[in-house]
C-alpha cells in the first residue's frame, strides 16, 4: 500500500487547537438498537458498514450502491460535544492517515446554487447512464449547504470526512474510543473479560469522554503522537 506522509499538528499548541490528528465515527440508534449497542458490534466486527447514499448523487447516481459511505468528523477531540449532542456519546477514533490509506476523504462543501454546484450537477446529468463516469467517484464527497423549502442545511462545522463502501480496521488502529466518563471502568472490565475468555477482540485504547476539556485530553493526545 502506498505510503501517505501526513504532517501532523501540535494540539497541544493553543495556536493549532482549532485543528486535529484524528477523525471520529459516533455510532447512532438504529435497527432498534441504542448507540452503545451498535457501537460494540462495530468493535466486535472490526466493520463500519456503509448502509446510507451521501451526496449530490445520493438520489441520482445510476448505482446508488456506489454513493454509500462512512461518516467520520475531523472536529478536534476536546470540542466534540458539538457533535455528541447531535449524534450520542459514543464513538471510535483513528488517525488521519489510516483513514486516507483506506480511500477517505473530507468532504467538500459546494454552497447550493453556485457556480461549482452546478458545474458538478451539469457532469452528474450528463452521465446519468453510465455508472462508470468518474463523477460518480466525486458526488459522495460533495455536499451543497443551502436553503432548502422550510428547513436549512449547514453542517460545514461538522468537518466531515467520508468513505465509500464498508470500513473495515484492525484493533490496533483504533487510537480512542469515545464513551461516557462513568462507564469507562466497565468497559475496561468488559474488554479485559473479552481477552481473558477469549470472546473476542479487545481494545486497550485510551478511553475519552466527549465533554472532557483539552486539559484531560492532551495527556493522551501527547502519547499517541509522541
């Protein structure tokens, strides 16, 4: 595979703390099952499955298959109660470059309407009939931020990265897991009983509440970049 030199920043520099090393997947209820839940069977699996169309050619590609992605946001670490509350306070973590060797990209906000917006639909039209046009490479990566009806669509905060298809990783790339402060201990049983027993994989990774400050993160920011 072919080796991406991505340049880290310092976190730790108030100067940079606007910016981040990793990007982050919260899990969701859905299935009838609660965000922990889902969670666990992403660890279990070592899979982020890509069940929903993201983008401009979320409802028009030919092969809606080929716009199913993986959400992930680049919000740094000690701010990502923004996105907690939306989402739930569960979540895993990676690096920036094990992302990108796995195809991920940020997304790009093309604001609705304009002139890039349009130039994207223009191409999207134009290869309607043909699932193997390059556009349909591009569309699950683009977002148009905008007026819509009665409602509004601007989430250029979340800085959202995506990956088309299924995410699978191994353990040892998982660099923090996002659960709340008082069930850090369980999980740390639940994960040392997984290795013990055998029942699966376990993760001995930091664990890290989604409200916590940049003074109980940097600690384990610093081991992780050292």
């Amino acid at each position: 595979m072919e080796t991406v030199v991505h340049p880290f920043c310092n976190e730790s520099d108030p100067a940079w703390a606007d910016m981040s090393n990793f990007v982050v997947h919260f899990t969701k209820n859905y299935d009838n099952n609660d965000a922990y839940y889902n969670m666990l069977g992403i660890l279990g699996s070592g899979v982020i499955k890509a069940r929903n169309p993201f983008g401009l050619g979320r409802e028009k590609a030919p092969d809606l298959t080929s716009q199913h992605v993986v959400c992930f946001s680049e919000i740094p670490l000690h701010q990502l109660s923004r996105l907690s509350k939306k989402r739930s306070p569960y979540g895993i973590v990676f690096k920036k470059p094990f992302v990108i060797h796995r195809h991920g990209n940020p997304i790009l906000y093309a604001y609705k309407d304009q002139p890039l917006t349009n130039a994207v639909k223009k191409l999207m039209a134009l290869a309607a009939d043909d699932p193997d046009h390059p556009i349909w490479t591009i569309t699950p990566f683009v977002d148009a931020p905008g007026t819509y009806g009665n409602s509004t669509y601007f989430f250029e905060w979340e800085r959202e990265w995506r990956k088309v298809g299924n995410f699978e990783f191994p353990t040892d790339e998982v660099e923090f897991l996002i659960i709340p402060e008082h069930l850090h201990f369980a999980a740390k049983v639940f994960f040392d009983d997984a290795r013990k027993e055998n029942l699966g994989p376990a993760y001995d990774c930091p664990f890290i509440d989604a409200n916590w400050d940049m003074k109980k993160i940097e600690p384990l920011i610093a081991s992780k970049l050292s």
